[in-house]
C-alpha cells in the first residue's frame, strides 16, 4: 500500500475519453438513481462547507457581545446551534445516500459487464483463443473488473464530492477574506510544486517495481514448473542465488519507490500547519488593524484546516481511475473483438419420411434429420443428413502467408472410418478444426452432404458433429451431468446406455457414487483412461452422424485402448468417422488412412494399400522414421 | 466465478463442439448474480464508514461551540482557546480516521500473512540426513525392500504396495505397466523425491535416508516424464547436469543422446537460445536434450522415466545402444510405453496396480506373463 500521496505508474488508457464515454452508457441505465446520487453529493459537499461558515455568525453575534454579560441571552444561540445540526444531519444523511445508491449502481454495472464479457466470450472465434493465453483472459474478470469496482463505488463520487469541498471551501474563503485568501493560494501552489516533483521521482521506482515484479514472477513460475529438475539436478542452491538477486533489484526499486512515496505524506502535512500558523499569523495583525472580525478568523482558519484533505483525496482518486479505465479499456477491447461470424442459412431440423419418400419436417425427435434449405424464390428444401463430408483443393493457413494446408482434397462417404496421420505440425488437426467451423476456409470447398458448409448455421453444423479430443475437458459437477453435456435433455437411461455403448458403465458403478459421483477440477480424481471413456460417452449420448476423434487415444497406454476399443467399434458403427492419431495401431483398421506431410497429403489407401506401398506411411510403421 | 471462467476458458473447444454456449452462459449469469448479492451484502457494512466519521466529527463540533460557546461568555474560555480546541479535535478526528484505515489494512493484510505463514511453516518432511556426511554412493545398486508407498500419506489409499526387487550395479533394468500403475512413483523414490511410507530404498548398499541428499542425486541421474527445459541457451540448459562441463564433453553427451545432429543443425548450434518451457524444440528434440543433460552428470545411475516416447523407434534404440556402449557401469533403468524400448533390457519388471506383477527377461515373460503378453501383443497387432 502506497502512501495516501503516491501516484502510482498506472497502466494509462489510450482513449481516456471513449472509455469514459462507454463507461457513462453503462451507468445512464440508473438514470435516476444517478441523478439522486448528484444531488445527495451537493447536499453532502455543501453541508460540509456551510457547517464550518456558522462559526464566524456564531463567535460574532452570540458569543463576542455577550462575553462577560451576566445574563446572556442564549436563545438566539440555541437555534443557531439547532440549524448547524440540522445542516450536518442533511450533510450526513447525503453521504450515506450517494455511497448507498452508488453501491447499487456499481455492483449492477459489474454484474452487467460481466455477464456481457463472458458471454461475448463464448462467442468469439477459437482464434482469438489461439492468440490470447488463459491468464489474459482471467485477468479481464479478476484484476480489471476490481480496479472499476474500486473506481465505480468508491472513486468517482469522492472525487466529485472532494471537487465540490474543495470549490466550496474556496468560495467561502473568497468570501470571508480576499486578503488571506492569496495567501492561501500562494502556499497551496508551493505545495502542488512539491507534490509533483517528489510524486514524479517515485513514480519513476514505481515503474520500476512493476518491472521487477514481472521478473520475478515469471523466475518464481519457470522454477515451479521445473521443480522436480532442480531437484533431481540438485540446483536448489544455485536456483535460490538466482532468486536472491532479481530480489534484491525488486527490495531497491520498491524501497526507493517507497519512500519518496512516504516523505510526500510529512512533508505535505508541515506545509500545510506552516499555511495554518500564517494564516493565523497575519488573520491576528489584520483583527489587531481592525480589518477583520474574530468570527471570520475563526471559520477562515478552520477552512484552511479542512483544505488539505479533500486536495488528498482528488490526488489519490486521479490515479485510482486512470488505472481503472485502463482495465475498462482492456475489458471493452474484449468486449469489441468480432464475435464469430454465422451467415448459415442452411438449419438443421426433425425429419420424416412421406409416403413418397420425400421429407417432411418434424416437430419431435424421429432419429432421423434433415437440412432445411431455403431458395431464393423463398421455397423450402430438405435433405436428409447422411455424414458424407468432401473437401475439395482446401487450402488454408490460420496466418496469412502461412500455408497450413495446401490443396487438400479428400471424400467421405456415410459410414466411413478416415485417418489422419502425420506429424505434429502437419495440419491433422486443422483438417478437423475445418470441418466444424473452428475456423473458416476463406473460399469455401466443403461440402456436407453437398451442402457447402459455410452455409450452414454453425450451432446446426456443430450439433450434426461430435468431437472426442485429446484433452477430455471435464466440467465441475456429477459424472451424469457430464456426459448429459453432450445432449442436454437427454434422460437419465440415455445417459447410462451411452456409458454402456462406451465401455463407460463398469468402472462408474464403481465410483463411490456411481452416476453421481461429484467430479472436480477436470475430473483430477479420475485415470486419463477412465476420463476419456467419459468423454467417448458425452460423444456418443449427442449421437451425432459424424464423429472426429482427436488424438482420442494417445495418452492412454496401449493396453487400456485396447479395452477402450471396444466402446469406440461400437460408437464407430454406421458414423462417418474422422480420426487423427499418433498411435498406427489406432488407425490400421481406417477404410483409408491420410498421410499428412507440410499441409499437404502425400499417400492415401487403406493399411494393405500403404504397406505394400512401401512410402512413408510403411516407414512409420516398421519405426524407421520419427513422429513428433 | 472464476472457477467457471477458468474451466471454461479451457474448455472451449468442448463449450463450442457441443454447441453448449447458451447453456454456459446461464451458469455463469447464476454465478455471476452470487457475486453481486455477496458484493452488495459486503459492501453494506462499509459504506457506512464515511457517515460515521462524518456524524461523529459533526456532532463534536456542534458540542464544542454549544459548550464552548457558553464557556467563553462564561469568561472560563478565551476565544483563542476556543479555536486551538477545534483545531485539535480536528486533528484527533483526522488521526482517528487514519488508525481505522490501518486497520481496515491490516485485517486485510493479516489473511495474506496466514497464507504466507502456511507456506513457510509446511514441514520439509525429506529432509538431509544427520548422519554420516561424507557417505558416498559406492556403486549402482538398487534394493527396494518391500516398499509401500503413497502420495497422500495413507495407507490405505497405496500407490506403490510391498515393492521388492534388486539390481546390480550396471545393469540394464526396463519398467513396464499401464498408465497409473506406479511406474513414475517407483523410481522418483530413488533420488528420494518422496519418501516411503513402509520397508527401505538402498542404494549402492546404504539405504537413500542416510545419504546427504545432493550426494544422492549427484549420482542417481533422473530424465523425468515431463521434461523441463529452461529459458536459456541449450548450452546453458545442458550445463545444468554439470556447471563445470567442458563444450567436449557437451558434445559427446549430446552425441550419447543422440541430439548432436540436429543441435548442429541450428544455425547457433549449442548457442540457440531456448524460449521458456524449450518451447522452440519438438518434443522429441526436448527428450534428447534432457538425455544429455542428465548424461552429464556422469552419473551411477541413470533414470529414463519415459524419455523417449517422441522419439522415433530406430533413434530410440540407437540411444539404447549409446548408452550401452559408452555408460558400462551406470546402472539404467527405462521406463517405457513401447515394448521394444525395454524388450533388450537385462531384465524387466511388470507394474500392475502398484504391485511388481512379475520380473523376468523379455522372453521369460512373454512366454509366461499375462499383462506383458497383452502390451505386447497391442502393440505388435499387424507388425508381421
């Protein structure tokens, strides 16, 4: 915690401005309440201001004359002293309204950002995912939505009410004295001069700090990452030297930053008891002349006194909101990134069939399902979804200039098991990624039962596809509900023969719960074996017509697959089946099996076709040449 | 909140494959209306503070100028009495204020101290022996005398279950099991990166507990399952195993692992700097480096944990073979997925379940063990 004085290096925003703007939209949405916090704030500020004037009415007309009197006449007193309560209750009252209501407008505005941020979130295409670590992200939603909070409840209204003291003591002293009042001015400019010039020299360690933290967390995350390195290599020693050292630069710039961040504090403090003294000083030898009255005195030094902190405050608030619009403009940045673009106009829908074997749309589940397609003369066609997926001379890159695939052409008919093979970097997985839409084919040349796929809805696409990928990704919740994940409405019986078709049943009856038993973190309390059953069942209850499997296998052992495979024939059967793998054992039983090399496709056969080859494909197998 | 923002984020391959945006979006609607009642609830106590202070600091003015006021026509009060009066308890106000800002601050502070706290009080449970310093590891032997073992300190949850075996100096040991069958635990004891809950460890004859602990992983070389390469030159990661190392004897551990070639290819060959993690090498590229480093430490014994599961088959048996050849006395042991890595090894124990299911030569097994037959076999599928 920096002193009360210290101005943080805060990130700046770029367009102060805008975001302020972007940020007002937000709270326009209280109109009212708005207006009400305004108005409590002045009735706040001007109580504070006023209470302090009463002192010079009540020394001069019902203190001074009746010194010494016998019999004063207190009543004149009395109510004065009722009317300064009264004020102060207002004042009171005022700034509890303004922190309350501000406390409501604030937490809806966040609950509103947040909710739009992560649902914006949820929308933007896996590229940007690509491209921005998770950390980043958390960050929107831990470090930047706090600073606004802080700026929100806190920040803006005590600025605003510390701004409006501030005008007011001002207007007051100008009415009291002019005289002092340029001798106020006079030291008040003293000791902006030094807030600036010892604010800049620890801002400049500031920075620095900031710096240092950077590094020495990103030493302190390197080394925990390769713990069990340094141990085994016993460099525990070396390690903590390394360590001392950024350390120790991190201990100087905080020191220094730190202290020039706290003389700011003492030094302000005895200006502003030096402005006091003179005031006091000279308001006395202008009494003494005749010039001015004690009362005036009196309420004039009290402003002076009161001066100083709302001056704080404003200083303090400043930098507190320039790094919360900082965070606003990073959130906003999120906020403005293009969500994934959907110009489907193909749907997927309930079919059955006529009598003369054509579609018709249905209302309910049939088992079977149809492409709605409109025409241009506003007539509906239905195709039945069967899983033939053709690419025709794909080429693709996720950078421009970057080719990852390079006129990639390939066909699969309804129920046909194709594999992809090659290292990494080959481009297997983008094949896929194609596929669903993760991204897109700049000119489209893929077809989904002849349906260019850039014409169909992506929720409609994604529904008619299922994905097992390497990295099963469990959710936080009961076994049940994971793999309902995968159909949402379906029963609990459909969730369980699912778990049957996948192999899945045995060893979650076994669980100490069974279907209910809780799963946290990734399912951390499960074998990668029995998690990517899990996720072969999610697959299977969605019970698409395409199925992509991803590496689904690799980080199993070969044996525990073989067990797995068995759930896998069967979820396999009668699908249009795609599958990337590492392992040949995987792949060898594929209707044809892809040989990626560089984007492009340099074999292609079944497993005899290729053997007999004698390519590359044989040379995988026989282990003559390296995967990676 | 930030749980489901996390899982999410790692998740949206899934949340998009799925098509489950929607569904995510209310979870986090739910969670994110939690967070604004507990904000709300909060922050009721504290925006109290302001009016407080305000109403306190009002209330001593009005007395003071009531009671004041009465003083000073009293005549037991001067006027300039009156005013240093206010001054002060201006100055006690702004003093009071300030107290219970540093203790908002330091209740604060006081929860992140108990974490640290908890940090540096968690017990060094391996801690170096207070016995013999100067004890050395003579040679490579290894006796697991029934060793249980377990991660979370209970018994009855073992992962490592009444372990027992030897090995002789210098030979050639593989491991072989299914994916959680204790094969990593087994030999992280050795260099005791863990401790045994029951029996002992010995190596070269003494059991590990007795040895100072660098002494101990100077000579056990350890090339783990996840390795870890640091930001830095490759020459400076390889140094690692051995600061003192000449750029020969660099070479020729690299050449051991089989990683010299392509560290040549690069056109800063052993000077290619390293992104955080070796993010700029493959992973079999990884796994050779972290050969050679573990290689130069001129180790007894040399642990492969896995190492070489990127690395094609006919570069892993040339390893095999560099090994063989050029580290006679260093006792090896592999542990591997593929049957071929441990298939020439002088023997090879089966790992199920946390048990030593059997030990035996390669054909000693196939003929008369289930579990190694089947690995086998999955693998062989085909291979005619």
């Amino acid at each position: 915690m920096a002193g009360p004085f210290s101005r943080r290096p805060a990130a700046k925003p770029k367009d102060t401005g805008k975001t302020l703007k972007r940020i007002m939209k937000y709270l326009f949405a209280y109109k009212l309440q708005l207006a009400a916090v305004a108005v409590s704030i002045i009735v706040s500020a001007a109580a504070s201001v006023a209470g302090t004037y009463f002192l010079k009415p009540i020394i001069n007309q019902y203190i001074v004359p009746y010194i010494g009197s016998k019999n004063p006449d207190m009543t004149g007193f009395a109510s004065m002293i009722g009317m300064l309560a009264a004020v102060y209750a207002l004042g009171v009252a005022g700034t509890y309204a303004y922190n309350r209501l501000m406390l409501n407008i604030s937490t809806g505005t966040l609950y509103k950002l947040r909710t739009e941020l992560f649902a914006h979130m949820e929308s933007l295409p896996i590229k940007y995912f690509d491209t921005h670590t998770h950390g980043e992200l958390m960050s929107r939603y831990t470090n930047d939505i706090d600073t606004l909070r802080e700026m929100l409840s806190h920040g803006i209204p005590n600025l605003f009410s510390s701004a409006l003291t501030v005008i007011g003591i001002f207007a007051m002293m100008v009415v009291l004295s002019p005289a002092l009042t340029v001798l106020v001015v006079f030291v008040l400019i003293l000791i902006l001069f030094v807030m600036k010039k010892i604010g800049g020299l620890s801002a400049k360690y500031f920075r620095k700090q900031q710096k240092e933290i950077g590094r020495v967390n990103g030493y302190i995350e390197e080394m925990i990452e390769g713990q069990k390195v340094v141990k085994v290599f016993s460099r525990e020693q070396i390690v903590k030297s390394d360590f001392d050292k950024i350390n120790d630069e991190l201990f100087h710039a905080a020191a220094n930053a730190h202290t020039f961040a706290g003389i700011l504090m003492p030094i302000i403090g005895n200006l502003s008891y030096m402005l006091y003294s003179l005031t006091a000083a000279v308001g006395a030898i202008m009494s003494i002349k005749g010039y001015i009255d004690i009362g005036t005195i009196a309420s004039f030094l009290q402003y002076t006194r009161t001066f100083t902190q709302p001056l704080n405050q404003i200083s303090q608030q400043m930098s507190a909101i320039l790094t919360a619009l900082a965070g606003a403009e990073r959130i906003f940045e999120v906020l403005d990134e293009k969500p994934e673009v959907d110009e489907g106009i193909v749907e997927l829908v309930h079919a059955r069939k006529k009598d003369r074997g054509e579609l018709e749309e249905a209302e309910k589940y049939t088992g079977m399902w149809a492409w709605r397609q409109p025409n241009e003369d506003g007539s509906i066609n239905y195709s039945e979804l069967k899983g033939d997926v053709r690419f025709e001379d794909v080429t693709f890159g996720y950078e421009e200039n970057k080719t990852v695939l390079d006129g990639i052409s390939l066909y699969a008919k309804p129920g046909q098991k194709i594999a992809f093979v090659g290292s990494t970097g080959a481009g297997k997985t983008t094949i896929t990624n194609l596929i669903n839409r993760f991204y897109d084919v700049p000119d489209g040349k893929i077809r989904y039962d002849g349906i260019n796929i850039n014409k169909i809805r992506k929720a409609d696409l994604r529904r008619s596809l299922s994905m097992v990928l390497q990295d099963t990704h469990l959710f936080t919740g009961t076994v049940m509900e994971n793999i309902r994940y995968g159909k949402l409405d379906a029963t609990d019986e459909e969730v369980i023969n699912a778990a049957k078709l996948a192999n899945a049943h045995s060893f979650i009856k076994h669980l100490p719960r069974g279907y209910n038993t809780m799963l946290t973190s990734d399912g951390a309390n499960l074998s990668q074996g029995q998690r990517q059953l899990l996720a072969i069942a999610r697959a299977a209850v969605a019970n698409p017509p395409v199925l992509i499997l991803d590496e689904a296998t690799s980080s199993i052992d070969t044996r525990t697959e073989a067990l797995i495979e068995k759930g896998m024939n069967t979820l396999m059967e009668g699908r249009t089946v795609f599958v990337i793998a590492h392992r040949l054992s995987t792949v060898r039983n594929s209707d044809a099996i892809m040989v990626l090399e560089n984007g492009t496709i340099i074999e292609r056969g079944d497993h005899e076709d290729l053997i007999a080859a004698q390519g590359k494909y044989y040379q995988l197998y026989t282990g003559m040449f390296e995967l990676s | 909140m930030n749980a489901s923002v996390q899982e999410c984020l790692i998740a949206i391959r899934v949340v998009k494959a799925f098509v489950r945006e929607d569904h995510e979006n209310e979870k986090f609607r739910a969670a994110a209306d939690a967070v604004r009642k507990a904000q709300l609830k909060a922050e009721k106590m504290l925006i109290l503070n302001m009016p407080i202070m305000q109403f306190v600091m009002y209330c001593c003015m009005i007395a003071i100028s009531w009671f004041g006021g009465r003083m000073i026509i009293g005549g037991t009060l001067l006027t300039g009495e009156f005013m240093s009066f206010i001054s002060y308890v201006g100055q006690i106000m702004m003093s009071l204020m300030m107290i219970s800002f540093v203790f908002v601050v330091v209740v604060m502070s006081r929860a992140s101290a108990f974490r640290i706290a908890e940090v540096l009080d968690e017990e060094i449970d391996i801690r170096d022996s207070s016995g013999n310093k100067d004890l050395k590891v003579e040679d490579g032997s290894v006796v697991f005398d029934s060793v249980s073992f377990s991660y979370s300190k209970n018994k009855d949850n073992l992962t490592l279950n009444d372990c027992s075996f030897e090995i002789k100096p210098g030979e050639t040991v593989g491991i072989i099991g299914g994916t959680g069958s204790g094969k990593t635990s087994l030999v992280q004891l050795i260099p005791r990166l863990y401790d045994v809950i029951e029996g002992r460890v010995l190596v070269g004859g003494h059991d590990v507990r007795d040895y100072k602990l660098g002494i101990l992983r100077n000579a056990v070389a350890v090339v783990l399952q996840k390795n870890v390469l640091f930001s830095g030159t490759i020459k400076e990661n390889l140094r690692w195993g051995n600061v003192e190392a000449t750029d020969s004897e660099i070479i020729e551990a690299c050449k051991t692992a089989q990683a010299h070639d392509f560290i040549a290819s690069f056109p800063e060959g052993y000077d290619t700097y390293l992104g955080q993690g070796g993010v700029n090498v493959s992973g079999g590229q990884k796994q050779r480096l972290s050969i050679a480093r573990a290689l130069l430490k001129r180790p007894k014994m040399l642990i492969l944990d896995d190492s070489t599961s990127a690395v094609d088959t006919a570069t892993d048996s040339k390893i095999r073979q560099a090994l063989r050849e050029n580290l006679k006395d260093t006792t090896k042991i592999i542990i591997a997925q593929r049957i071929t890595s441990v298939s020439d090894a002088d023997r090879i124990i089966v790992m199920d379940d946390g048990r030593i299911n059997a030990i035996g030569t390669h054909d000693e097994l196939l003929a008369a063990n289930s579990i190694y037959r089947e690995v086998y076999e999955s693998q062989q599928k085909g291979v005619a």
